[in-house]
C-alpha cells in the first residue's frame, strides 16, 4: 500500500512540486497550507504515515504543529520531517524540544528528501517487517536503528557494545583476533590494551544472556561469532 505524506507548507509552488515528485516515487500525499489545517487533517482519517512540516507557517510555528501532532494520540508515533530555511533552529528542531525526527534545510533537493523520507519510514516500520533487522538465532539487530533484542526483549547497549557487537556480527564465522577488534572498535587508542576487549566482550556476553553464547572464546587468539547460532 502507497505510505501517505502530509504536507504542511505555505509555499504552494512547493507544495505542488513536492506532490508531483512524491506522487511519481508511488506516495499518496495530501497538503495543507496552514498549520491548523495540518493538524486538521493529521488527526483525520486516514492518518498520513509521514509528516513533511515547514516551520514557519502563516497562522502558527511549525513547532507549534508539531507539538499539537505529538500531544494527539493517534498521531502521537507519525514521523515528522521539519522542513527549515536555517540551519542554526536544527538543534531544537529535532531535539526533545519539538521532537521532529529529522529535518532538511531549505533549499533541498528532491532526491535529498526522498532519502531522507524512506529512511524515516523504514524507521517508523515494526521490527517484524523490517528489511535491515537481522535475525541470528535469538537475536534481533536493526543495524541502523541501534537496537538489540533477545528473545523480542529489548537489550540496552551502549554505542561502543553496539559497535563491539556489529563487528562480530558482520564478520561471523570469522575468529577476531584481540587486536583486530581494538582496531576496529576502538581505533587504536594508545591508553587501551587488549584486556579492555576482554572487559566489553564480558560485558556484552552477560547483556545478551542467553544470546551471549554466540560469541565465543578462541584460546590464545580471540573471538568468533557463530556462523549459525542456534534458537536452543
Ligand atoms: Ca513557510
């Protein structure tokens, strides 16, 4: 089914040019020139699966909009894409203070946005339709998202575990020498010694509980993660 954006934007010129772009990549899209109008028709059925919103509108802030959108529980989860003429609002913009998920920055190109809109969606996409989650036994990986599941439970792992783990995952089957992940993890810091990988490795284990086992120990040289880890 065709995802629906909502545009939110007074500059019809560009409401018009989006549309037919949009419309040409197979979206449905729908557009409103005034921030009340948006809400109007965000709230309204069916709700967009997207929001493009400019941030400045006639009658009211874009972050207004955004926080009305946000505030209504059935748009509460849509994805917003702030569209802004200067970069320097960017920081607040996609930050807890609006909450918009990403932004572009006036002018953009088309191609620009429609990157920028797939990766949004795909984000915004439960994890069991997702392309680019990785299941490896019972273990689940959005690479892109930064998320970890074990047994569809949530795993919270900090950027460098992340990373740790990414490196085993894509190199499965593969023995990681200690150095080699130092290298490639860490990027060589010359206060770090082989003994700090051991350190994560252990740490990374006991997160993923019973996932921890795919990863195993090479005597003398270092890791390997499974080539097939196994649901038992
Ligand atoms: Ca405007």
């Amino acid at each position: 089914m065709a995802h629906r954006i909502l545009i939110i934007e007074d500059e019809e010129d560009l409401v018009a040019t989006l549309a037919y772009n949009l419309e040409r990549e197979g979206f449905e899209t729908v557009g409103a020139t005034l921030g009340h109008d948006g809400v109007d028709l965000a709230t309204g059925t069916p709700t967009p699966d997207l929001i493009l919103l400019d941030l400045m509108l006639p009658d009211m802030p874009g972050t207004e909009v955004c926080r009305q959108i946000r505030a209504d529980a059935r748009t509460r989860k849509v994805p917003i894409i702030m569209v802004t003429a200067k970069s320097d609002e960017i920081d607040r913009v996609v930050g807890f203070e609006v909450g918009a998920d990403d932004y572009v920055v006036k002018p953009f190109s088309v191609r620009e946005l429609l990157l920028r809109i797939r990766a949004v969606l795909r984000r915004a996409q439960p994890i069991a339709q997702r392309e680019d989650a990785l299941s490896l036994g019972r273990l689940r990986i959005d690479i892109p998202a930064h998320k970890v599941w074990v047994e569809e439970e949530a795993v919270r792992l900090t950027a460098l575990e992340f990373k740790l783990l990414q490196t085993f995952v894509e190199r499965k089957g593969r023995v990681q020498t200690r150095d080699s992940l130092l290298s490639d993890v860490w990027g060589m810091e010359a206060d770090i010694t082989t003994r700090t990988v051991d350190t994560h490795v252990k740490r990374l284990r006991d997160k993923l509980g019973p996932a921890g086992t795919y990863i195993e120990t090479i005597r003398g040289v270092g890791y390997r993660f499974q080539t097939e880890p196994s649901e038992d």
